[in-house]
C-alpha cells in the first residue's frame, strides 16, 4: 500500500495534464477537477488561444513522460522568423544555428487531448465539468459546482493549482491568506485570424508557396510583420493553415483595438499596414467581427503556496505574456520540479522548495517576454539590432564555449531562465562595446573581439539541448 498522499489538481489543461501523468507515474493518486468539459468528447473550445510554440524546455519535460515523440508527429518545425516588411519584402532569421535549433508550431487542443490520453493511461482520474467554488483548508475539502448547477463536496488535503492565469484556486488561498498578488497589464491585446490552407486560394497561390504541399506561405517559420508599435504573426498548422495574431494598443490613437472596432475599419487599416497579408485571409471580415479581444498581462506573486496544504504553478503561479513563446514551456518545467520534489520530500518542503527554485525563474521569463515584445514589433527591422545579431553570430561560432545569444539559451538548452537574463545583459553590454559607433559587423576585429569576450565573461555552463 503507497504512503503518498492523494493530490488534487484544480485545472486539466496543458500544465495540469502533464503535471498530473508525471505524479501518477510516480505512485501518487492523482484526482483532477476541470471545470470545461472533456475536450475529447465536446471538441475543444478555441478562437482564443495564441499558438503555441514548443521548444527545447517543454521538450525535455515531455520527454521525461515519454511523450515527446507523439507530439513532434503532430507539430510543425519553424526555423526562425521570416520578417515582412512594410514595403512587402520578407526574409528568414534563423532562430539557432541549423536545423537542430528549431522550435515547433504545436496545436493547443490537439496537445492538450494527447496529454490528457497519457494521464488516464497511468490511472489519473479527472473529473470534467466541475468548477471549484471555494476550498476549506482547514478542513481539507472542496466544494466544486457542476454545469448542472448541482453542488459537491471532496476530500482535498493537497491542492495544486493548475487552473491557469484566472486561477480559482489563487483567488481561494488569496482570500484565506493573502499571496502578495500584483498584475501588471502590457495594454496591448491581441486577436485572432487565419490564414487557410493553400487549396482554398485555387492553383496560383499554391505556386506562389514554392509548391510546399498545402501551406498558403513558407510553413517551416514564425511569420512576423512588424510595423513598430504593433504586429501581426502567423504560425503554422499541421492541416495547411496559419493561426494568425494581431497585436494591437488596446486603447489610445490610431491605431489601437479602440479605433478599430469593427472588420470595416479594420480592413482599411490593413490595406494600408499590412497590404500582403490581407489577401490572404479570406475570411478576415468574419474573423475579426467574431473573435473577442484578447488581454495580455504578466502576474506576480510573492507567494507560491499555502504550507503544504495548498501550491501554485504554471499561469496560475506566474502568467506572462506570449511574446518569448515560453508561457508553455516555463509550466512544463515546473511539472518536472515538482514531480521530483515530491518523491523526495515531504509535502511542506517540496512546496517550499519548489517557490524556492522556480520564482527566480519565472521572475527572468516574465522580463524577457516583455522585452521581446519590443524585439518583435520593431527590433528585428532596426539596424543596431541586426548589427548586434550578426557580431553575436560570428563570436558564437569562433567562441561557442564562451557566447552565445540570449535567444538561443532561452529556447534550446536549459539553463535556468535567470542564468539567461544576466548573462544576456552582459553580453549586450559587450557587442555595444566592439561595435562602438559603427552598425557594421565586419567593421570589428574578430581576432580581438574574441580575445575581449574570453577575457570579459567566463565560459558557459554545460547544458542540455
């Protein structure tokens, strides 16, 4: 008979389904509460989620639950960004330094039924259509609402919120005890539209694609048209289509989601801004009538849990915004910790020890989204910027023990997040540095920068991926 304790997961998506298979892999019993109904059975809900994209840190969980396999069958490889200018020309970024640095365009619904699938298989039991309505940590137990209306109560001395960024369970323990709670909002949303497949635009735009099977444009990328203080980005699907997100101030001048309200404005300012992009979205009027405006935010808390009675991951820990592509990936991680905190300590420590380890982390992640939202929309046009890339390119490949882009350490290894930020600074700091005044790489003695760099910054941790 198991001495481990039966833990109850608040929420069944992408982090709790994960979380939930790697427990029950290690003996734990695991009960999970969804308040959406089976996705398998009902069809999953979209139109609301950005794409997303899987990279090395949510790979390395997936693997550790032998999953990662069945899920690359079901993704698509995106090499870099293809960057369209407003003049309507286009060119690739390359993400890493050949096709084994590469992240992959993965379906929310289609990731999150697999996940669930693996789950069962190991004797997870979820509980679908219940939503938490208010939890009694004192008395270990939860009073859950169905969609009938019907109310129930369960058993609940461990809780683990998976339950996302409107987390029921962080409003419960913050109600019970205080979590030092903040949201900072970007005041940028976001909505969606779609590019379809290649044979709904008849045999010309399928030659226009290279030919490339049923993709409508190049589908082995992150498309972005960046246009300074907003955007447009498309990523692939595996049917043919492109989910394509608009990013946009939510309020204030021209333009903004506030003086765009409605397709006919909307299609005007596209016209104009994203004179490429428009014909291929046939259904862009439908599209953006139908598709509310999504909110962007990033979340802190100053705590994590509630002793060991109650604990925070993912979103509902520290929700960021979608622009490093990490949001999924940054939850995986924490799957992982936790499912090996958990087989090696008692409950009270591994929840202490998880804060410990994860918030620098998620601190690190939630700056480097933000800034590269600003690295999306205008950098990766700027001519310092792609100065500084090209120099960081050459010394990765003349001192790759000693530089390497922040990018890159971010998405295809797995040093810690915080690790990434501070040296990434520092890094800056010295390609400011070499170039000086000029915006031109080869103007830099490489011989010497080298020298410089293996001077200025120790040697880089070994790594994975």
């Amino acid at each position: 008979m198991s001495s481990k304790p039966t833990l109850t997961l608040i929420g069944g998506g992408l982090v709790g389904a994960l979380l939930a298979q790697q427990l029950a892999r290690r003996g734990f019993g695991v009960d999970v509460f969804e308040k959406r109904p089976d996705p398998r059975v009902a069809g999953f809900d979209g139109g609301r989620s950005i794409n997303l994209a899987l990279a090395e840190r949510g790979l390395q969980a997936l693997r550790s639950a032998g999953l990662a396999e069945d899920v690359l069958r079901r993704a698509v490889m995106m090499r870099g960004r293809m960057v369209h200018t407003a003049d309507g020309r286009s060119g690739l970024q390359r993400y890493g330094v050949d096709d084994s640095e590469v992240i992959w365009s993965v379906s929310r619904g289609g990731l999150n039924m697999l996940l669930l699938d693996a789950a069962e298989a190991v004797g997870v039991r979820f509980h679908f259509g219940q939503a938490l309505a208010s939890a009694d940590f004192d008395a270990g137990r939860i009073r859950l609402v169905g969609e009938d209306g019907k109310e129930r109560e369960a058993d609940a001395p461990v809780l683990i919120g998976a339950d996302g960024a409107g987390s029921a369970l962080r409003a419960a323990i913050n109600a019970y005890r205080p979590l030092g709670e903040r949201t900072e909002w970007l005041g940028h949303g976001y909505k969606e539209l779609e590019i379809p497949p290649a044979s709904e635009f008849g045999a010309g735009r399928l030659n226009d694609s290279g030919g490339r099977d049923q993709f409508a444009i190049e589908p082995n990328a992150l498309h972005i048209w960046p246009r300074g203080g907003y955007m447009c980005i498309a990523l692939p699907n595996t049917e043919g289509s492109f989910t394509v997100t608009l990013f946009l101030p939510a309020q204030g001048p021209h333009p903004s989601f506030a003086t765009l309200p409605d397709s006919r404005a909307a299609g005007a300012f596209f016209r104009e801004e994203f004179a490429d992009l428009l014909p291929l979205l046939p259904r862009f009027a439908e599209d953006y009538d139908a598709h509310p405006v999504g909110t962007l935010a990033t979340l802190y808390l100053q705590r994590w849990h509630l002793d060991g009675r109650a604990l925070l991951v993912g979103d509902a820990a520290h929700a960021i915004v979608p622009f490093h592509g990490q949001g999924m990936n940054c939850g995986f991680e924490d799957t992982v910790a936790l499912a090996e905190l958990l087989q090696g300590n008692d409950v009270d420590e591994a929840f202490a020890q998880f804060q410990r380890l994860r918030q620098p982390n998620a601190d690190a992640i939630a700056t480097m989204a933000l800034e590269n939202y600003v690295e999306m929309r205008d950098s990766v046009a700027d001519p310092r910027y792609l100065a500084k890339r090209e120099l960081g390119v050459r010394l990765a490949a003349r001192a790759p023990r000693h530089y390497m882009a922040r990018y890159r350490m971010v998405t295809f290894t797995d040093l810690p997040y915080a690790y990434a930020l501070e040296r990434g600074r520092a890094q800056d700091v010295l390609l400011e540095q070499l170039l000086g005044g000029s915006n031109d790489p080869a103007s830099v003695d490489l011989d010497a920068a080298v020298a410089t760099l293996e001077a200025t910054l120790p040697p880089l941790p070994l790594h994975h991926g």
